[in-house]
C-alpha cells in the first residue's frame, strides 16, 4: 500500500519509501564493513521488525540467517513495563554466533534492554542490536544500539511493519495517524 490508499487516514508522512529505502542500504554498508568475512544471524523481533529485516538482510552482501522471537511486554495500557514474556523463542542455538538483533522501533527500551540481556546470556560470540526507528525522548533505559536509521520525536507512527490495531504495517512508508483514527 502506497499514501494514496490510506490518504484519509494519514496526517502526515514522516519517511517516504524512497527515504526508507536510501536509510537501509545505508545500515547494511555499516553493516557489511563492521562484519566482514563472518556471518551474521539477524534475529528479527516479530511482528513490527518484518519488513526491516526482509529488506536489510536482501541489501547486505554478508551471509546471514534469520531468526524471529515473538515477546509481549506486560503493562498497563501502551506503556510497556520491561516485564517481558516470550511467546515465540528462536530455534537456533546462539553459541559462537554474530547475533543481530533488528527492530522496527525502540520507544522506551526496556522490552530491547531485556531482550539483548537474555540473548547474552546465550553465549554468542557477539551481540548488537539494528532499529530502523528510534524515538530519543521516550527512552527510560540506557541501552547502547549500534546501527539506527531516523530518530524521531516521541510521536506514534505507523506503516511498514508498524500497525494501529494490526492495520497499517503493509504501507510501504512510514507515517502519523490522523486523530480521527484513534479517537
Ligand atoms: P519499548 O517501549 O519497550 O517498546 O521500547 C517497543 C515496542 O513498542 C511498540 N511501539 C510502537 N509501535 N508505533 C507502533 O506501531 C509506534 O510509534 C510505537 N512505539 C512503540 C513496538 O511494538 C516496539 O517494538
Ligand atoms: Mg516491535
């Protein structure tokens, strides 16, 4: 889906796909050099990261594998409380291995400061973490992400892999909601 088949629900674009596109290529080139000559499991946090990690790992010229954990974090509301849940664990054994983690989003961080402890513990011989969006005003942790795309205000957003209610993570941009929307 393009803004054209959501124009009334949007209020504005923040990235174009074009914009989005560009940001990726650019994140895999880092991601490349940083990693050369060793292989790469890309572990994609379902199911916001789907889209990121699809076009990053086609964009890379690394050998990767790919992995997906489903987490819910437990809270009241929105908020996410840093209690988490695994509700789909990784099928591969993480010992000796170059582990990238890739998210959509990291709003406050707890979910991913939890996430990348529980992954250490594992054993793997390396441990980063990739988000294509980050939102700086919002942070309530102090977690360390080597490679991240746009930093942008404290604002929900949605579209690819970002949904409102399951919707809206098929648009190939990303985007605010208009208040209609959610009110
Ligand atoms: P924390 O706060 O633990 O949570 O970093 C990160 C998760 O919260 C969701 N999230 C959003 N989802 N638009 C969304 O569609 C947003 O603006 C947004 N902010 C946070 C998302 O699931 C992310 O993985
Ligand atoms: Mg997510």
């Amino acid at each position: 889906m393009d803004s054209s088949d959501v124009q009334d629900d949007l209020e504005h674009v923040l990235y174009t796909k074009d914009q989005i596109q560009q940001k990726i290529a650019e994140l895999a080139a880092e991601i490349d050099r940083d990693y050369a000559g060793r292989d790469i499991l890309l572990v994609g946090v379902l199911k916001g990261a789907v889209m990121v990690v699809a076009d990053i790992a086609r964009a890379l010229h690394s050998h990767v594998a790919m992995d997906w954990m489903a987490v819910s974090s437990y809270g009241s509301g929105t908020q996410s409380s840093g209690v988490v849940r695994i509700l789909k664990d990784l099928d591969t054994d993480l010992t000796g291995k170059h582990v990238l983690i890739v998210e959509d989003i990291i709003d406050s961080g707890l979910t991913l400061s939890w996430l990348k402890s529980n992954l250490a513990s594992r054993g793997p011989a390396s441990i980063e973490i990739c988000t294509l969006l980050r939102k700086p005003d919002a942070a309530k942790v102090e977690l360390p992400v080597k490679y991240v795309g746009f930093d942008i205000p404290n604002e929900f957003v949605i579209g690819y892999g970002l949904d409102f209610a399951e919707k809206y993570r098929n648009l190939d941009f990303i985007g605010t909601l208009a208040p209609h929307v959610y009110q």
